[in-house]
C-alpha cells in the first residue's frame, strides 16, 4: 500500500513540476520581448514578469523537482526489483537529462534576472518545447515499457519534434504577418 500512496504523490508532483517546466521558458520568451520595448513599458512590464517567474520557479518548480526525486528515490528504495529491468534505466537517463534541462533553466533564469538577455524569443520558444520531449518519452516509456521498439519510439519522437519545429516556424511567419 505504501507503494502505491508514494506512486499517487509521485505523480501529483511530476504534474507540479511540468507545469513550471512548461510555463517558465514561456516567461523567458515574454521577458526578452519585453526588453525590446522602450519606457515606461519596459520597466513595468520586465518587474511583472521576473515576480512571476521569480514565485513560479521558487515557488512551485524547485520545490516540486526536489520532492518528485525525494519520492521517486523512495519508490526505488521500495521496489529495488525495477532497478534490473531494461526500461527503468532508460528512464533514469531521461529524467537525469530532464533536471539537466531544469538547471540550464536555472542559468537562464539567473541572466534574466539580471537583465542578460543571451537568446532570442525564438530561440526561447524552441527551448521551451524541450519539456515536451522529455514528457512524452518518459511517459511512453513507463506506459509501454518494453513492448515499445526503441526504433518506433525514435521515430515517433522524431516526428514529435519536427511537428513542434514546424509549429514554431509557422507561428513566426504568422506573427511576422501582424
């Protein structure tokens, strides 16, 4: 029983977390557009967005990645029998590159902060699909364990981030048409 109470909050924090992961690039788009505009728009408009993204990633993404791995561990500690099966290894690399994602989110956020804008709003935008990709390989991964080809979820993922790539292209001509 133990197992599943730790599996339900497991998952209740993943959700928290994604819902950071997927919103805070998209206040990095909003801040570097921001720093385009003249004053006194620019001022207010940057102080809004950096208190958001400020409560947002102190507030609920941080936290959230730290219990998720907290519980995640404790599932493994509970079940060490997962440790000897093929996808589990594959999903502890995902989630190893997925908080490395989450740290060069950190570095970003720093910049911003402090007024260093490094990338585009484009380049932000693509950045901000990268949580994406993780969650849907993650999540078909455990899904489908190992009745899922690694050729077929390469594929899939494949047309996953070309669709994404074509979806960001298309809203950038059709933002250039404004």
């Amino acid at each position: 029983m133990t197992h599943l109470y730790l599996k339900a909050a497991h998952i209740i924090f993943i959700v928290t977390w994604f819902a950071g992961l997927f919103y805070m690039p998209r206040l990095f788009v909003y801040i570097v557009e921001a720093h385009g505009k003249s004053e006194p728009e620019k001022s207010i408009v940057l102080k809004q967005l950096k208190t958001m993204a400020s409560r947002l990633w102190f507030g609920i993404t941080w936290p959230s990645a730290v219990v998720t791995l907290c519980l995640g561990a404790s599932m493994v500690i509970n079940q060490p029998e997962w440790l000897s099966m093929g996808f589990m290894h594959i999903k502890l690399t995902l989630v190893f590159f997925l908080y490395l994602y989450h740290i060069s989110l950190h570095v970003i956020f720093r910049q911003l902060q402090n007024d260093v804008v490094k990338y585009t709003s484009t380049q932000m935008r693509i950045w901000n699909e990268v949580a994406t990709l993780f969650l849907i390989s993650i999540v078909f991964l455990i899904v489908l364990k190992n009745a899922l080809s690694m050729l077929w979820g390469l594929a899939g993922l494949l047309a996953v981030t070309i669709l994404i790539m074509i979806g960001i292209r298309t809203y950038k001509k059709f933002r250039k048409n404004d």
